[in-house]
C-alpha cells in the first residue's frame, strides 16, 4: 500500500514518522549522508572517484559471500571494502587517477566485472533471498534495522573524528604530497589511512544506497560543492547540506510513490550536481 | 646557516656524491648547478633531514636537519598543479602555515578565535611580499606557472623560516618570469635576512643576484662565486674531461664540451648552464 498525499503538508510531514521503519530510514539516511558527504569532499579532491567506485562494486561480493557462510552481511560490507583497500594500496592502485596508467584501469576494471559477478554467483548459490540482488546493488532505505543504525552511528563517529583530528595534514597531503613529506608528515600513512576510511564510509553507505548507488552520496554532494566554493570549510558544510537535502527529499518522496528510493535519490543527486555546475558557468560568464 | 663537511651520500648502493663542503651564511642567495643525476636534488634533500649522510657531517641553523626542520621553507620541483584543481592561493598559503597541524580544525575558544586572525595576516602578509595578491584568491589550477611559483613561495613563506630551499623554481616559466622570480628571491634574502638555496638549470638569469654557487658533477662539488666556480679549469677538473667556458657579449655564460650524465627529461638540456 502506498500512502498519498493529502492536501495538509503538515499531516505528510507527521506521516513520514508514524511508522518506524521510515524513522529508521531517516535516522540511517542523515548518517550516511554526513559521512559520505565529509569522505567525499576529500575523495573527490584527491581524485580518487575511481578508487572510491572499486570499493562500492566490491561491497556487493562482500555481502553475498558474507551471507553465503553464514556471517551478518553488514560484516561483509566492511571485510569486503577494507580488503579491497588494503589489496588496492599493496598494488598502488590507489594512485590518483591523474598519474594512473592505462594498465592500472583496466585492471581495475576486470576487478570490478570479477567482482560483480562474484556477488551474483554468491546469490544464487544462497538462494535465499536475503536482501537479494536488487536490494545489494540498488540499495534498501526502508529496510534498515535498530540495529544497523546503531552500527552505522558509530562507524560514523569514528570515521568523523579520524578526519577531523588530521583534516588540515590530509588536505595537505592531498594538494601537495611532496611537501607534506618534507613538513615531516606521515605520507605514505595518510595516504594508506585515508583509503581505509574511505572503505568503511563505502561499506556504510552501500548497506543504504546498494553497491551502485553509491555515487549519488559520495561523488554528487561534494563535487557540487567543489564547483560551489573553493574554501575548504564552506565546501565541507555546503557538501553535507547537499547530502542531507538528497537524502530528505529522496526518502520523503519515495514515501508517498511506488517507484524505488533509490531512483530517487540519484536522480536529485544528479540535478544538484547539474544546478552546481550550471551556477559556476554562468557565474564564469559575467 | 648551512654547514657541510666532508659529506657523502649513497643512495641504493651507488656512490651519489663524497667530500662535499659546503658554507652558506645568513642572507645569502646561492644556486646549486651540475648536470642531471649529479646529486643536486639529494643534496636539498640532505639538508632537509630526508637523507642520511653515508660520511661526514651537516648541521642546519645549529642544528641537526630534522631539528632545523620547522625553520626551513622548502618547494619542491613541481610541474604545475591540475587545472582542475578547486582551491585558492590563500588556502594554498594558509597549508605552509597549519598544514602539518593535527587537530580538529575549527577555533571553539576566544583564543584560538584571536590565533586564527593572526595568522590570517601572517597569510597575507606573505602573499604580498610575494607580490601575488592580484590573483591569491583564484582558483591555483587556473593560474600561470610564474603565477604559481609566487604563491608557493609566499607559502614557503608564511612561516617566516630563516632558509628557503627551492628546487628548480624557475623551471617551466618563461624568461620573463624568470627574471621576476629571482628579483623577489633576492628582495627577500636582502629585507628578510633570510638565506636561500635554489637548484637551477641555467645560471644565466641568476648570475646578477647569486652570491655563491655550488657546482656539482662527477660525484664531486666546487663551492665559491659564480666567476670563480665557472671557469675552464675547475668544470674539467670536475668533469673530469676538457670543458670549456665561454662568455657572451651580454655576459651569459655558455659551457661548451659537457660529458652528460644519463638523464630522464632532455627537453631541458642545451649547452647553456
């Protein structure tokens, strides 16, 4: 059943929080969307999209395998996605797009392929249906559990801090690896713990948007507002604004339709990210 | 300010260079010459404290290199930041002043509140010595390399080391740019008493301000001033093979018969040095 709107915006505000799978929805949402938004904003200036993108499509495996053996599948979600860092940084496929090889993307590539398909066999071999592929790859909002709140709360909060204690060594290191190394900052550390952080914002976020949609919180939020503004603070805070309003609107619109949340979200996703650029051009114009 | 002694340096299990001597006083501008691969970029790096000494000894400001680290201003070669790249010069500056500081970066109390606006100035300050204040507030991708290279030495700047070491600054910038580059350097090592080393392909546009150079090749260096370290006889002694130096009319310096050392970017290479 699907509920309709009715004349009273109030009464659809209240209704959006009467069931408590929707206030589960909202509390997941606003969490994920905060930290993908933060991890984000560094991934995308670190240009490290690609990087952030293997790691999504390996989530998918990682919850099929995890649920084939029996494991929790929120478990899956971080071995998965912190294996493929670890994996990526052994190989130096970490290497921001700009100086990658050819040969390095297309192996990345395969990976990928390799690795969806992996998830797929991992399903049918389950049967169950637990989640199941459309849930794994296009994501579950209204799905989510006390419990995988909770998980995702304090993922959350010890990614966050982990940030902010090296927010300013990080963005050095990002903008200039060179001389962060000669300011006697750790770099190959930061370099190595960034991409775990990013693994778990990944894994966290996929467990709500699906394996593929994750972009539409990771990538779209922050690189809006990179074309936005160039201040590193304002950028963190326009990057979770966005990320928030994604999310609300998404799920709160996807309440009151029959078609899935996740089409929803990414499709706002898209238009904020298009309105931003827009802006900049038409700013650069005058 | 500098001080090396006998130093030698080996890399990978091949001999870079040895018996290196080396003085550098306070406010004194001095290049740093040689071919590809003989040692110039190590040399930056010993000074930094980011390569040990195999033989001999070094101290910076007094100090070991790793102590003298936070007085040290350092640019390392670069080729240009991405064009892409969403940050202004300011924040750009800012990063030579709080980079390296762990920490949650937002000021909660009165006096972090007063420290953020010093250090506000500090940035500002910096980037008018440099003299890039027209532009400090673009986006650094869209900038010119001269443009670049004076908000990067405003960051090197910003903490007001007692030396700066650049490495190939005037690499990739047009003549001009060249000339007004080095005419900051030398601004800055007279008003600020700050000294500065720099690696350089071509001496050329520097000779009117150096006070010293250091020549490097053959695993060996000379040290002393530019008209004495650049003559026939000590490059052949160094290179070990006959090397000629001539002298233009306009007085650059070309150095004629060099035996290269095997090098990555040629693009750069003539017979000028």
């Amino acid at each position: 059943m699907t509920p309709t709107l009715s004349p009273n915006p109030i009464t659809d505000l209240n209704a959006l929080f009467t069931f408590p799978f929707m206030v589960n929805a909202l509390e997941a949402g606003t969490i994920v969307a905060v930290l993908a938004a933060v991890v984000g904003w560094y991934m995308v200036l670190r240009r490290q999209s690609f990087a952030g993108h293997t790691l999504s499509v390996m989530a998918f495996p990682g919850a099929a395998g995890a649920a084939l053996i029996g494991l929790p599948s929120t478990l899956g979600y971080y071995l998965a996605c912190g294996g493929a860092a670890l994996l990526m940084r052994s190989r130096r496929w970490s290497i921001r797009s700009r100086s990658g090889s050819q040969t390095e993307t297309v192996t990345i590539a395969t990976v990928q392929t390799l690795g969806l398909a992996a998830g797929f066999l991992f399903l049918s071999l389950n049967n169950a249906v637990l989640g199941g592929t459309e849930t794994l790859l296009f994501g579950t909002f209204l799905g989510v559990s006390r419990g995988q709140v909770l998980a995702l709360l304090i993922v959350a909060l010890v990614v966050l801090a982990l940030i902010a204690l090296a927010a300013r060594p990080l963005l050095l290191e990002t903008i200039d690896p060179e001389a962060a190394r000669a300011r006697g900052l750790p770099v190959a550390l930061l370099d190595a713990g960034f991409l775990l952080l990013l693994a778990a914002a990944v894994a966290a976020t996929s467990q709500i948007t699906g394996a593929l949609l994750v972009f539409a919180l990771l990538v779209a939020p922050a690189a809006a507002a990179q074309q936005v503004t160039m201040r590193p603070a304002l950028g963190l805070v326009l990057s979770v604004v966005f990320a928030l309003a994604i999310v609300w609107l998404g799920l709160g619109i996807a309440y009151f339709s029959i078609y899935p949340v996740g089409f929803y979200v990414t499709s706002i996703a898209f238009a904020v990210y298009l309105a931003a650029r827009l802006a900049r051009t038409v700013k650069r114009a005058r | 300010m500098i001080e090396l002694s006998g130093a030698a340096v080996r890399l990978g299990g091949k001999r870079v260079f040895s018996d290196v001597e080396l003085h550098v006083g306070a406010g004194a501008l001095v290049a740093v010459l040689g071919p590809n691969g003989a040692g110039k970029s190590t040399l930056m790096r010993v000074i930094l404290g980011l390569v040990r000494l195999e033989a001999g000894s070094v101290t910076v400001l007094g100090r070991s290199p790793a102590q003298a680290r936070g007085e040290i201003g350092y640019l390392p070669q670069r080729h240009g930041f991405d064009s892409s790249t969403r940050l202004r010069g300011v924040d750009l500056v800012r990063l030579g002043l709080d980079g390296a500081r762990w920490g949650i970066p937002v000021a909660l109390t009165k006096a972090a509140r007063k420290r953020h606006r010093a250090e506000a100035q500090q940035v500002e300050d910096a980037i008018t010595l440099a003299g890039a204040q027209a532009y400090a507030h673009r986006p650094i991708g869209e900038l010119s390399g001269g443009e670049q290279q004076r908000l990067l030495i405003a960051q090197a700047l910003v903490r007001e080391p007692k030396l700066l070491i650049l490495d190939e600054p005037l690499d990739s910038l047009d003549l001009p740019n060249q000339a007004a580059v080095t005419a900051l350097l030398r601004r800055i090592c007279t008003a600020q008493r700050v000294s500065v080393l720099l690696v350089a392909h071509d001496v050329n546009p520097l000779l009117p301000y150096l006070d010293q150079v250091i020549y490097m090749a053959g695993g060996q260096a000379r040290t002393g001033p530019a008209a004495e370290v650049i003559t026939s006889a000590t490059l052949s002694e160094l290179y070990g093979a006959p090397i000629e130096v001539l002298q233009t009319q306009d007085g650059r310096l070309v150095v004629v018969g060099q035996p290269e050392a095997p090098h990555h970017h040629g693009h750069r290479h003539e017979l000028v040095t």
